[in-house]
C-alpha cells in the first residue's frame, strides 16, 4: 500500500482550480515513483484531511487521473497506481492502398445512416448493458469504384456528444479519443473473411456469399468497459486496406 503522503498542500490564493492543482500533484507524485505501481493509494478522506477539500474536489482530481491512465479503480477495493508514465496516446489511420508499400489512394466516404438506437446483433453482444449507442452505416469508394462498408457503434453515455460529430470528417477514433469519458487503453482488431451479405453485395456489385475481408475493431477504456465496435468489410480486390498506427507526443 503508498500510505505515504510525499506532498505539500495546495495554493488556495491560485486562479487554478484545486482539483486541477490536487491533479498535478498526484501526477508528480506518481511519476517520481512517490507511489509503487499496482499500490493501494490514500482514500479518500485522507487526501481529504490533507488537502483540506471536500470529497468531491478529490473525486475530481482522481476521476482525471483515472482518465489518463494513472489510476485505476477497484470496486469494493480502492484505487490503485495503473501506471507511472501512460502511453501518450495512439491515432489509428485506415486507408487504402494499390500495393503493400505505395502510397495511399483518395477514399470517398459517404454516411448512409446515423441514429441512436438499442444495440443489437454483434454490438448487443460487445455493447452489453449500454441502453443506447450511436450507430452509423457508412460506404466507401476510390474514383467511384465501390470498396469498403462500415458499421460503427458508440456507447452514447461512455461517449456523450458522439451523436453530434461529423465522422466523415473527423476520424471515429480521434473522435471517440476526444469525448469518451475515459479514454481508450486497449483496441482489439480481428481480420478475418467473411461472407458478404445480400445488401453489401449489392454495392460491392458481386454475388451474395463472395469472399470479403472482415476488420472488426474493439475500443476498452482503463475499467475494461468496451466503449465502440466497428466492423470494415472490404470488397476483394485491387486495393488493400492498410492500417496505419501512430504515437501521439
């Protein structure tokens, strides 16, 4: 357990909110290794009695640090250091391409449908237990040849505000990155083939039952809670989809 409490107090005569200075000192405390990883930090009444704040200006402090990968919470145990230093992030970039190592080619996305609904089928499955999730149909094409569908879904209340963002403008991931409550720590993408069904066939211009490769995508936030599940179908063809990751600084 860090029952130890390296740390001096808070500026009261600051124009920074306390639970913002509460932050950057549990921050740095963590950083400087103050605190073990995997341990048990002080409760919350104690950070209460040192600070000399309410609960909720901690609960504040501590949600942001959660939020950021440095903490992690535990029910019925308490809150502990996830890490020292997190991952400063990662954009993810689907593009197409005509070979393995050329340069990409120009998609054209085009938003079939976008509704807040019950989640059903595959996002019942990996969205179980949220009430309703923004789902979006999408269809792409390079100089008019159809090449990709995409079906994105979004647990509205781990991701308030989703519904009313642009996606085919503003990248799904970086979107989900910016509003999720608690941001995504692990993604889990699957690539397999599939058959394609009867309604894709019918843009991809190919018979029900053609081969298609299937990208299927799952975004966990730090409580191990899936937040989004996409699915990319990709017509079998001239182009390959190549997926780009990229450490954010």
């Amino acid at each position: 357990m860090n029952e130890h409490i390296p740390w001096g107090a808070v500026d009261r005569d600051s124009h920074q909110k306390l639970y913002v200075q509460i932050y950057e000192i549990l921050r740095r405390v963590i950083e400087d290794g103050g605190w073990q990883v995997d341990g048990l930090i002080p409760s919350e009444d104690e950070l209460c009695r040192h600070f000399m704040v309410s609960k909720a200006t901690v609960r504040l402090a501590i949600a942001e640090l959660v939020r950021n990968g440095y903490l992690k919470r535990q029910q019925g145990c308490g809150t502990f250091v996830r890490n020292n230093h997190p991952d400063p992030g990662m954009t993810i970039r689907t593009r197409f391409g005509e070979d393995l190592f050329g340069g990409g080619v120009r998609l054209d996305r085009t938003l079939v449908s976008h509704s807040v609904v019950t989640p059903q089928g595959a996002a019942e499955t990996y969205l179980h237990g949220e009430p309703k999730v923004l789902h979006g149909v999408f269809r792409g094409t390079i100089q008019g040849e159809p090449v990709c569908c995409e079906d994105i879904h979004i647990a509205c209340r781990r991701v308030p505000g989703i519904e009313r963002i642009d996606l085919t403008v503003q990248p799904f991931f970086d979107a989900i990155q910016k509003l999720a409550l608690q941001k995504i720590m692990r993604v889990v993408q699957t690539v397999s083939i599939v058959a394609v069904p009867a309604e894709i066939a019918k843009f991809f211009r190919v018979k029900p039952g053609a081969n298609a490769i299937s990208v299927s995508r799952l975004f966990i936030d730090a409580h191990e809670n899936v937040i989004a599940f996409s699915q990319l179908i990709g017509k079998n063809g001239r182009y390959r989809i190549q997926n780009e990751f990229e450490r954010c600084h």
